[in-house]
C-alpha cells in the first residue's frame, strides 16, 4: 500500500505541529488524510491564536521591564558598593577595623583629650570617626581638630547624623594637600603629604571644612534653610561670584563645585577661628569672620554650633 506526505502536513511540521504519515490514496474512499491535515492545521491556528491572545494580555510593557533592568542594576551597585567598603575598612591584615561603642557626645565647651594616646579608639568612642590609612601621628591630628569642633555638641550631633563617620588617608605627596568627601554616605579623603605637615590650624580648616559637607549630605533640611542667597547682599563684602570669599576652589559646574555648599562647609571651618587662607587658589582673606560676615556668622552659631563660639 503506498503512502504520501501532503504539502500541508511538511508545512505543519515546520511549524512545530506534527501529524503522524496518514494513507491518502485508500481505493474506493475520500481522501480522508486530507481532511485530517486541514483539520490539524485548523487546530494549530485556534491553539496558536489563543495562546497569542493570553500573552498579549500578560505582557508587561517595555516601560516596565526598563525599570525592572534599572531595579536591578541599582542593586548590584549598591551590593557591590557595600562589599568595597566592608573589605577596605580593615586593619592591615584584611580584618575589620574593631568597633567600640561610641560614647556620649562631649559636653558643651569640653575640649576632649585622649589620655590613653590611642587616638583612633577615642576618635572612635568620642565622635564616632574611623581612619583607614596613615600614621600614628596623623590619626592624633585628625583627633585634635575634631576634639576642637566637638566642644559644640550640636556639631557633633549633625556630624554623625545616621551613623558613623570614616576618613580614608590616601597616597604620600608632599606637595599636595587635598580633600574629597561623600556628604551623605559619611566619607571623607584626605591625600597625605602636604595635609599633614601643615600647621595644624591649617589642617583643621582644611578638614573641618570636609566635614561640612557631610553635615549637609546628612542633615538636608538644615542645608536647605541656609539663606545662602539672602547673605550675598547682607554680607556682601563676604561673598564673591555666590562664594564665601575665603574659599579656595571656584572651578565652578565643570568640576562639580557647587558655591552654596561650598559657602556652607566653608562657613563651618570659619566659625571656629580666624584664618587666613589667602595663599591657596582664590581665596580672599576674611581678617575678622564674627564682625566681617555677622548674619552668616550668627546663622552657623545658631544652627550648626548650638550657640557655642570658638572666638
């Protein structure tokens, strides 16, 4: 008995719905393997229809697997972030750094010493401040000039607003001092060298400053309430180009300086005592900070220092 594919039953295998070999030439009876095939393929397209409609109902736009992609990569970063900074915040031999349980805030107009000499455990129980990097020496630095900010305790307070604080000492340039912070996540760089063979009102200035700018990624509502805008006219001979004048660096938005933050950080390391920081970049001497600047100077005794004042 001979036995013949249809062109309709090839078809349907290429489409993924198959018929098993059905005799088409039995004497004396319709072709009933035609009407088996059409039949077969009818039901490929009522199955394949339906299962298109469903899908079409249960899809999720682009939109939506866009964010979804987002979401993710979102996540990764942050989880890789957190892997980084639990890795490098360690002791020399990869362990973590150990972690005493910070103590109360100094009281105010208290200038903390550290009699123990150990300086990164009081920095760490006195104002809750990790260092990573540098030496002995320059940990007891970074103590004084916070021993000396920290007789406000509402400057404390705003500092380590949502935990601790950690200072990254990177590098050995002698000719260079710089300092980079990430405000809101508490993170402060400090290049070594020339920062820490500085007069030490000059690296307290330098480093107060930086913690400014933690302040402000901390405490957004306080930041935002600075009539930064206001005191360039009533302290008009304090400000340059939207700048608090004693500050160095005006490269402006091509370098991500932004003059109300800067004015705002510059303003927290003035408060404490007059300096002169003329010979750095384009800065301008301010001789008499309370008397030259008061509205700035009374806004940043009031709300950052807690009516506490160095002078």
């Amino acid at each position: 008995m001979a036995m013949e594919t249809t062109d309709d039953q090839q078809q349907s295998q290429g489409g993924g719905f198959s018929l098993p070999n059905i005799p088409t030439n039995i004497p004396g009876m319709p072709k009933v393997g035609d009407v088996l095939q059409k039949g077969g393929k009818k039901v490929e397209q009522v199955i394949a229809q339906g299962a298109k409609k469903l899908l079409q109902k249960a899809a999720f736009t682009p939109e939506f697997w866009i964010g979804v992609g987002i979401a993710i990569v979102i996540l990764i970063v942050i989880a890789l972030f957190l892997i980084i900074i639990t890795t490098i915040v360690g002791g020399s031999n990869g362990n973590p750094l150990p972690s005493p349980e910070p103590g109360p805030p100094p009281t105010q107009g208290q200038l903390l010493t550290c009699p123990s000499g150990d300086y990164a455990t009081c920095l760490k129980q006195d104002f809750n401040i990790s260092v990573l990097g540098g030496t002995s020496n320059d940990i007891m630095r970074i103590f004084q000039a916070f021993a000396f900010a920290g007789q406000s305790k509402q400057y404390v307070s705003l500092l380590t607003a949502n935990g601790p604080l950690r200072i990254f000492i990177l590098g050995y340039d002698p000719k260079v001092c710089s300092g980079l912070t990430i405000g809101i996540l508490g993170i402060i760089k400090i290049s070594n060298g020339a920062c820490f063979t500085m007069p030490i009102d000059s690296f307290r200035h330098l480093i107060i400053h930086e913690s400014g700018h933690v302040i402000v990624g901390r405490n957004p509502r306080l930041y935002q309430s600075f009539p930064w805008t206001q005191y360039q006219t009533t302290d008009s001979s304090c400000y340059d180009h939207g700048y608090l004048k004693s500050y160095a660096l005006r490269c402006g938005s091509s370098c991500g300086i932004r003059p109300k933050a800067e004015s705002f950080a510059e303003s927290v390391s003035d408060s404490l005592t007059e300096y002169d920081n003329s010979k750095f970049g384009s800065a301008q001497p301010i001789p008499d900070f309370p008397a030259d600047c008061p509205a700035t100077y009374n806004w940043f005794k009031d709300n950052v220092f807690g009516g506490f004042t160095f002078f």
